[in-house]
C-alpha cells in the first residue's frame, strides 16, 4: 500500500481503522470472517465472549470481536509498544474504555500471567508469523474449558515436506511432499495442539479449518475428553500409483501399498479426524445469512460442511491427467459422475481443481476416462 492508504482509515466488516506502519494482509479477511461467526456463535450459547488478541497489529480483529461477535472485553496485546498510539486510536474510537485493555508483552508471558490470576479467556487468537507452536502450550493454560483457540500458521514450506528435519523441529512430526500437502500444514497444525493438549489432560475439536492460498488457520474447542487415537496417526502416500491411505503407529513397520505393493512415504503423526464440526458450521451458516453477508462466505461455509466427513486428502484434477494420460475433465462433471459411482465425492477449499473422494486414485482415473 502507498503512504496514503496507510492512513486513509479501512473499512471491514463493521470495524472502521487505520493501519499506518502495522501489519495488515487484506486477503486473510476471510479467516477474520469466519472467526468473527463462530465467535458470536459462541456468545449466543455461553451468555459471554471474553478474548485475548493475542498479536493484535492494528487491531481490526479486536475491533471486530466486539462490534460483530458482541465480545464483553477484549485484551488486545501487541509485542510493538511502538503500534500503542494506533491500536489506542483505532480502540477508542468504536469500544468503551471498560471493553477492552491493551498490552506490550510477549504473548507466553500474557498467558502464563492469566494462569496465575486465575483469569481464563472464551477465545484466544494468535496470529502470529511462522508457526504457533511455541505458544500453544502456554495459551492452554490462560483458556477456559469449552473455550476457542484461534491458530495460524504461514510455515507453508516446512508443512509442504520441503523442510521434513524443520517440521519434525516444528511439529514433532516429519511432513513430506504430495499432492495434497495444502490439508497436510491444517492437519500438522491440528494434530499439534492435538498432542499438547493430551499432555494436559484435555482434547481438542476442530471448529473450522482454511487454507487461503497462503495462510493456514484452525479453530479448535479445547474439552476435557479421553484421548482419541484414531483421530491422530500417519498419512501414507504412494509415488509408484498416487493413492493415499492412513496408518496408525502400531502399522508403520507393516506399511506398503495395497494397489501397487510399493513402499509409500509416510508424513505424520498428524490430526486425521474432521477439519470441521458440522453441527458448528451449520450455525455459522445460518447466522451469516441471517446477517446478509455476501454469497462466496456462505458458499465457502457449504464447502466446509460437505468436506467434514471426507478422507483426509484429496486428489488434485492435473494430477489425474497425468497419471491416466487423459485430458482433465472438469471438476463438477468429475464429482457427479463419482457420486453416481457410489463413491461419496466433494469439491474442496484447499484447492479449486480437485475433488475430495473415498474413491481410489484409480477408480477416478477410470471414471474421469468414461466421460471423455
């Protein structure tokens, strides 16, 4: 942006702002949008909405969180002292002084403070730069059960398996190359917060979960449940036919692949469970309808809610052209004619030419064929 438009104030949803030297990405409103809708949701059933912001920047979100979601108080916290006068008169111009507070700390400093006060927050927010590991732990202490954990990650090359000794570093686990690396950062990214809750004694539920193009981000409900282990384990792809499949850790020494018998590269341990809840997306949905936002977030929203139950992969189109040496066919016509097949099939927002199958790899080589 040009030196005007930094000071020309912003409008987003209800939040109107200026960003001037602050961090602002105009292309991760779409995670902004629906935070801002499972945020309300969760007002709307718990009676309260209490939120830590915890790398504010401007502040839009915490301007947002209030003005949209009907959040009570917002801590917006941002490691810049130097971005105080900003996020001061961004705040003060939309939210009462006794709404909202504003801080310069480091955010695992933030959150081991909240533990000791006894001060647990509804949804906590970190949308920091590289990976959110390294505040997940902590952010576990300063939530309440029941309560929202908003993580973003920009990692892209360490989840795409170009960094497999960084992701094991990172992650805890090692990330390989395949056509659908895209779910692989969300589901790295889960299945961290995953493992990290386990150690305390809690679990974790995915809210929603997006991949823009460039950011991941996932929503997870932090519960108080027994661990669950088939929602956590290894995806195995093979490079010899392209089929997936999933293992736990008790089959890794027994790994080969079912079509071709060749041994499969093996990314993991992971989340393997839903990247969305149904019954939650359903409500943000409704409520985005009912609040008349414009047709691509609801038509996102459907996306998410047919992906919740699919396979955690997917099957990109020019990846079938070149293993069938055909011509692609396209993708809606693909996802009829594998739906008629009897193979439960979806689009998906990872990656607008690519289908979601429990179809093999070659049963939709096969089908794409019939209908050129």
């Amino acid at each position: 942006m040009s030196a005007e438009e930094t000071h020309a104030p912003i409008q987003e949803g209800k939040a109107q702002f200026a960003i001037a030297q602050a961090f602002y990405r105009p292309a991760s409103k779409i995670g902004r949008d629906l935070a801002i809708l499972a945020a309300a949701i969760y007002r709307q059933t718990n009676g309260q909405l209490r939120i830590i912001d915890a790398m504010t920047g401007c502040g839009v979100r915490a301007l947002r969180y209030h003005l949209e979601s009907g959040a009570d108080w917002v801590w917006a916290n941002e490691g810049n002292p130097d971005l105080r006068p900003l996020v001061q008169q961004n705040l003060a111009q939309a939210m009462a002084p006794n709404t909202y507070r504003i801080s310069h700390q480091e955010a695992n400093q933030l959150f081991f403070s909240c533990a000791q006060h006894k001060d647990y927050y509804d949804l906590i927010d970190i949308d920091s730069f590289g990976s959110p590991t390294p505040f997940i732990t902590t952010a576990l202490w300063a939530i309440k059960l029941g309560g929202l954990l908003y993580l973003t990650s920009t990692d892209g090359r360490t989840t795409s398996g170009h960094a497999p000794e960084k992701s094991v570093q990172i992650y805890g686990a090692c990330a390989r190359s395949h056509p659908a690396v895209h779910e692989q950062g969300l589901r790295l990214l889960i299945g961290s917060a995953a493992q990290q809750a386990a150690a305390r004694g809690f679990a974790i539920e995915p809210v929603f979960s997006i991949f823009n193009g460039y950011i991941h981000r996932a929503m997870v409900r932090v519960v108080k449940q027994p661990w669950q282990n088939e929602n956590y384990g290894f995806l195995a792809y093979c490079y010899g036919c392209g089929q997936f499949r999933t293992a736990n850790w008790r089959q890794l020494g027994q790994l080969s692949c079912a079509a071709c018998g060749s041994a499969p590269v093996v990314s993991g341990p992971m989340w393997l469970g839903p990247l969305h809840a149904a019954h939650y997306i359903t409500q943000m949905a409704d409520l985005a309808h009912q609040w008349q936002w414009p047709k691509p977030i609801q038509t996102l929203l459907q996306t998410l809610l047919d992906e919740a139950p699919m396979p955690p992969y997917y099957y990109p189109l020019p990846e079938l052209g070149r293993r069938g040496h055909m011509d692609i066919p396209p993708r809606d016509r693909l996802i009829e004619a594998l739906r008629h097949s009897g193979h439960r099939t979806t689009r998906t927002h990872l990656d607008a030419q690519a289908v979601k199958t429990e179809a093999s790899l070659a049963a939709c080589i096969d089908i794409a064929k019939s209908l050129i």
